[in-house]
C-alpha cells in the first residue's frame, strides 16, 4: 500500500493542492507565487527524500501571509494522510544541518499532538520578496494538522538565507528519518500506549 496523499484546500484567500509520496525520489514541482518558499520546499523533498508537488494561488496582492500559512497547513493535512496508522514508522527523527557560519536543528515526533517550538532569529525581515516571520506560520500551519511535536532551534548563523536553508534541510532529514520503516517493528504501532 502506497504511502501518499492528494489534498485540495480552498479558501477565499487562498487555493492549495499537495500531492505527496513518501517513498519518492526526492523530486519536486513547485509553484506557490513565493519564490523563496518554493526554493524551501524544494529543500526539504530533496533532503527528505520526497516527492512533492505543490500548486498555490493567493492573495499575494495583500502579502504572502495567507499563501505561506495555507501551503503548511496543506502539506500536514497530506502528511497526516500519506502516514497513515503510523505502524512500523520510526516516529521520532532529528537532524542537524550546518551551512557555513548558520548551525539549525530540527527534531520531530509523529505523537498525534501538534507542539512546534520555533527558536530562530532572522538578521532580517525579508530574504528576497518573503517575510521571515512567515517561517513560523509555515511550520504552525504544518504541526497544526500533521498532529507532530517540532522543535526548530538555529545554534547559529548571520546569513538569513544560510539560517532558513539550514532550518528547511534539517526538517526534510528529519521527516526522513521518523518516517522511515523499521524493519523491526514491521505492523507494530511505536508507542507503549497503543495509540498515536
């Protein structure tokens, strides 16, 4: 059985489709009206080792607020599906990922319960036309509806675009790893509680 997903999500804001393979080659297609977020994207399918297709339309006239919010919260309704039961997933996964002077690390946990502890500072409010604050509604929209625990925390960098490079690398790794079939808990569920 395929571990993928196709969600469509419509708004008056904003028009999102997602197609997702876990077990991909770590191609993408993307297209979201928001260059610098599509060049993430394009991070963490290469580093995740997913194939991932995203199409967006938004109300980019206002700002890129709306698109950046929804594309994440698209993205986790289509993971929480591709994953589906959970069983003989890793569940957990981390990554650290250096780029030149920037240092971030990514940890996950397919816990069913959305937390995202986002610890990063930006040098500045925009790398190209995108705000960096919309780093954080990206991942909150993404926690929100994957049902995963995050924790985001740049050690360090002065390079905006090195900081959020190294935070998106990290975070494909990382779903790489929990997301990962372990053979030996082949049709187990990875939690003492039965439940996920």
């Amino acid at each position: 059985m395929g571990r993928d997903a196709e969600i469509e999500r419509k708004t008056l804001e904003t028009q999102v489709r997602v197609r997702l393979d876990l077990d991909g080659q770590g191609e993408s297609e993307l297209n979201t009206g928001l260059p610098f977020l599509d060049h993430m994207l394009d991070q963490i399918a290469r580093h995740g080792m997913l194939d991932l297709e995203i199409q967006a339309q938004g109300d980019l006239q206002v700002d890129g607020h709306h698109t950046a919010e929804d594309v994440g919260i698209t993205l986790g309704q289509a993971m929480a599906r591709a994953v589906g039961d959970k069983k003989g997933i890793r569940r957990y996964g981390h990554a650290y990922v250096p780029l030149d002077e920037a240092l971030s690390r990514v940890v996950i946990d397919f816990s069913g319960r959305p937390g995202l502890e986002f610890h990063a500072e930006f040098p500045r409010e925009k790398i190209g036309e995108f705000d960096t604050e919309l780093f954080f509604e990206f991942f909150q929209g993404f926690v929100n509806h994957a049902g995963v625990t995050l924790h985001i925390d740049n050690l360090r960098g002065r390079n905006a675009h090195h900081i959020a490079e190294t935070i998106f690398k990290a975070f494909g790794r990382t779903l790489r790893m929990a997301l990962e079939p372990d053979p030996r808990m082949a049709g187990i569920l990875p939690s003492t509680k039965g439940a996920l």
